[in-house]
C-alpha cells in the first residue's frame, strides 16, 4: 500500500496496529506511531485506543500511559487498554489506583483486574474483588467465572471453589460450557472424582475442551480404562485429547500403551506438539528401553521441535535413563538456553551411572551459570557420592546445601544420606540419622528403612538389620518387602529357622511376594527374564555364560580359549 503510494486511513491504521499488538513487535508499532502522527491521525478515537492497545501489549506500559494522556477523547474501551496494559506488565498497584479512577466501571474492567491477581498468583485478591462486585450490583460473566473457578484451581484448600461454583449454579451461569469446562479442571486439580464425573454429566452441551478435561481427569484420578472409554466414546478428538491419553497412560505405568498410541496418532496424520513428544519422552524414559527413545528422537528432528526446551529436557532424561549418556551429553550442550531442569536432568545422568566427578562439574558450571539448585539438584549430587562412595563430600554437599541454598532437608535427602553411610558400612551413623529424623521420613519410612536394611544385609549387621526389618513388618504387614528383606537378611547370617519364621509369619498374613525381574535389550528387542521362569530360550547357554563371568570375576588371572 505504501509502495503504490496509496495514503493509510484510520481503519488501515487500526488494523495494522492491531497485527502488531498480536504479534508483539513492539518495533514495527513505533514506527506505526511515528507514522500516523506524521499524517495527523493521531487524534482519531479508534487510532488512539489501537494504539494503546498495542503498548498494552507489547509490555510498554510507560508509553501506553503517555498515549492515554495525550488523548483528546477517552471511552470505555481506552480505559480498559490502559488497564489491560498495566496488568499485563505485573503492575498491579498502578493498574488498581487506575481502575479507582474510572469513570465507569463495566464487568471488562472488572475482569481484567481479576485475572491480572489471578494470573500472579494473588488469588485472595481476585476473590475479593468479585466479592465487592457482587455488592456494587455488577454481574460476572463467563470470563468472570472462568477466571475465578481457574484461580481456584491453584489454592490449596478447595473451600473458595466450591463456594464459586455454588455460586455460578445459583446464578445460572451453569449452563455456559465454558464455565463448565473451569469447574471441571478444578475438580479434577484437586481429585474430585464424583464430583467432576456430576459437573460433566451434567453439562447440557459438551465441546472438545470437555471431553478432553475429563479424559485428563480421569487420567490424574488412576482410571485409565475409564479414560480410555472416553476418548473411544468423544463426538472427536484434537492434539491435545491424544496427548493427554499418551501422558495419563506414561503417568500410569503403561509405557508400552503409550508409545503405541503414539503410533496411532502418526497413523491418523495427526501432527504432535511439544506437550505431546513431552509425554512420549517420559514414556520412553520408563521404559529404559533405547531404541523407542532415538526413534523419537528422529520424530522430534522432523517435526521442527528439537529446538524447544521442554523436549531437549525430555531428551537428556531418556538418554541418561538408557545408560547413553554421550547422547545425553550431545543434546544437554546442543541446549541454547538450558534451565533448572535441564542441568538436573544431565547431573542425574552422571550421577545415575556413576560418573561421580562429572555430576560435580555439571554443578559448578550450573553456578557458574547463575542457575541456583534446588532441593532435587541435591538428592543428585548425594545420589552421585553415594554410588562413588565419596562420605564427606556428600557431607559438605548437605551443610551447603542447608547454610548457603537454604533448603531443608527432606524425605528423599535423608534417604540418599542413609544409603550412602549404609553403604561404606557406617551403620550406626545411619541408624542415629533415620531415629533423629523420623518425623521427616514418617510419609515415606518405608524408603528409608530399606536402604538401611539392604546395606544391613550387605555388611551383616544382624542386630540393626533386625530391628529394622521388624519395624518394616509392623508398619506396613500387607506389604512383602518387609517380609522378604527380613527373611534375606536372616539367610545371609545363616539363621535359617529365623527365615522360615518369617515366610510362614508372610503367608499366615495373605501376603504374596511379586516375583523379581529384568530384562534387556538386545538387537531392537527386549529381553524379559521373570524369578522361576525358564521361558526364555537358550537358558542352559545363558546360566553356563554367567557362571563362566563369575568365575571370571573371582579368578582376574584366569583366561578362558573358546572350543572353536
């Protein structure tokens, strides 16, 4: 237009303005200003509210207040832009001494305050300010609704919720979908099953936005079936209604279902986005199996997505989880702009596979980094000293941790901590650690007490290993790890009465030990071996082979000349 000469008027102006507020390029609407002030079309109303709307936008609120007060003429609409810029830039002192100067205050303006608390996380004062809505007389709308029961959702206590949504029943407001489609995220957040299963039967129209946060209620609620049903039973499904099948089933434990419906996906000519590799990669880095994780990874490369954080992180994780931790180590510095979560991800690599001192420098370029560790950076570097067996620089670890980072000290600390004077054999130490920290490892104690357990069998101490296998048994009686970690650690003392005791005690309680497994993976296929199975074919050859590794193992010098 420009090029041919052709003079903008207020409306090309509009719409311009408008693209470049969606857009957010903050560059192409200053010249745009520069512009129309050239042409003299500054003091057109609808010029000057695109205009502020743009600045509201682009996070310039300094500019948008200096084009609000350069206006001849203001309406509804300017005052709202204004606002919407304020709140949009976190400045939510000036945009609540604004909205106290409005000439008239509408349900937009209300909403757009609501939601701009809301969105930062002041959730009292989003309730609050609809409270004093409802007594100045002005009624909500979906947006009210929506916003609300959506802050709700990210409280604590489900109190204010329930009370919003008694409300939008009472109200009418029930009947809009998209109210519906809030309370039911709510009730799913917080796992309200029967609640959320009402809301939606309920409903006297359902969208896709319905179907889906059922799907993924369902899901969170550990009724995968029941979510499987609603995805066959959907009028259709979109991206997001695969994607959260294939996270609710990776979330589940079904791995395995996960990738394959992946596949289906694919089939369908649907094309994921990076929430759906995201839940892919986590199904792949539960199953530890290698090749299912480098086949997505070529999915990621094709698709365009390789690039964004969220998979490269996802990345990291399955090749770490895989034992491949060059590849790891290729993505994580393939990363342009690495996060908390990146850093952890590649410092558990190291520290998974016992690469202690990589785990250490991974943590020191983090510093270097500005990236500040968190509590799970920490059950790293402790995980790493404990598989290296490095006693005080685990130690120096947790003192830095607490005086420096301070981060308390948690269940999964205490644990790493735990196995890690369990196994250099500082039992006692151990022993003294889970009494004094009891009340933090009270949710988890079973966790606790089986790393010192183990460590008991490894080393032999009967009388500490004793004590902790019976407490085991006493606090959880239908559970078989107590039971069986008791009995092994009696095997090993040789005390084989005590054993047999403790399996009768076992099978007088009803309780049944799942036998033990493991499998491998060997040319694309995944080898499954079961405790008392001899299902897997060449068993002979493979129990010859690992008593020939053993004896191997215990004989350095002995050298063994194949038959051929």
């Amino acid at each position: 237009m420009r090029t041919c000469a052709a003079r903008p008027d207020c409306f090309s102006f509009t719409a311009v303005l408008a693209a470049s507020a969606d857009l957010h390029d903050l560059n192409s609407g200053r010249k745009l200003h520069a512009l129309l002030l050239r042409l003299g079309l500054r003091s057109s109303l609808p010029v000057s509210n695109s205009l502020l709307d743009m600045y509201g936008k682009c996070s310039c609120p300094s500019d948008a207040g200096r084009a609000f007060e350069e206006m001849e003429e203001r309406n509804e609409v300017s005052w709202c832009s204004l606002l919407h810029g304020y709140v949009n830039s976190g400045l939510l002192d000036d945009a609540h001494r604004l909205f106290g100067t409005m000439p008239v205050r509408k349900t937009i303006s209300w909403n757009i305050l609501i939601m701009g608390y809301a969105r930062l996380g002041e959730i009292e004062h989003s309730i609050s300010l609809f409270r004093k809505m409802q007594l100045l007389g002005v009624e909500g709308d979906v947006t009210t609704f929506g916003s609300l029961m959506n802050a709700c959702s990210d409280l604590s206590d489900p109190r204010f919720g329930r009370m919003i949504h008694a409300f939008i029943y009472q109200s009418g407001w029930d009947v809009a979908v998209e109210v519906n489609n809030s309370v039911l995220s709510f009730y799913a957040k917080f796992g309200f099953c029967n609640d959320a299963l009402k809301a939606f039967e309920s409903m006297e129209a359902r969208t896709i936005v319905s179907w889906n946060a059922m799907i993924d209620a369902n899901m969170k609620f550990g009724d995968v079936h029941g979510a499987l049903l609603l995805f066959l039973k959907a009028p259709e499904t979109n991206v997001v209604s695969w994607t959260a099948m294939i996270s609710g089933f990776a979330r589940n434990g079904y791995g395995e279902e996960a990738l394959s419906l992946f596949v289906d996906m694919k089939r369908n000519s649907l094309t994921p986005d990076d929430f759906t590799f995201g839940a892919v990669l986590h199904a792949c880095a539960m199953l530890a199996v290698l090749a299912n994780g480098t086949m997505t990874h070529s999915c990621v490369i094709r698709c365009g997505f390789d690039s964004y954080l969220y998979v490269a992180n996802g990345l990291v994780n399955v090749y770490a989880k895989c034992g491949d931790v060059e590849a790891a180590t290729q993505v994580f510095d393939g990363i342009l702009r690495k996060d908390l979560v990146s850093w952890n991800a590649m410092l558990f690599g190291f520290a998974l596979h016992g690469s202690a001192t990589k785990a250490f420098e991974v943590y020191k370029d983090m510093l270097a980094g500005g990236i500040l560790p968190d509590k799970v950076t920490f059950v790293g570097l402790l995980m790493a000293c404990s598989h290296a067996g490095f006693i005080e620089q685990g130690r120096a670890f947790l003192q830095v941790m607490e005086s420096v980072h301070g981060i308390e000290l948690d269940t999964d600390h205490i644990t790493c901590i735990i196995d890690m004077l369990g196994r250099a054999g500082h039992l006692r130490e151990a022993g003294e650690l889970l009494g004094s920290c009891s009340r933090v490892v009270s949710d988890r104690i079973t966790d606790t007490c089986e790393a010192l357990l183990s460590a008991c069998a490894v080393h032999e101490d009967m009388r500490i290993g004793k004590m902790l296998g019976e407490k085991l048994v006493s606090e959880e009686p239908q559970k078989e790890v107590g039971y069986v970690m008791l009995s092994n650690l009696f095997c090993v003392g040789e005390q084989w009465r005590e054993a047999e005791k403790v399996r009768r005690v076992m099978m007088e309680q009803g309780v049944k030990k799942v036998p033990g497994f493991s499998w491998i993976e060997v040319r694309d296929m995944v080898m499954e071996f079961v405790s008392g199975s001899q299902s897997v074919n060449h068993m002979i050859d493979m129990h010859n082979m690992i008593g020939l590794l053993n004896y191997e193992m215990r004989n350095p010098s002995f050298i063994c000349f194949s038959s051929e």
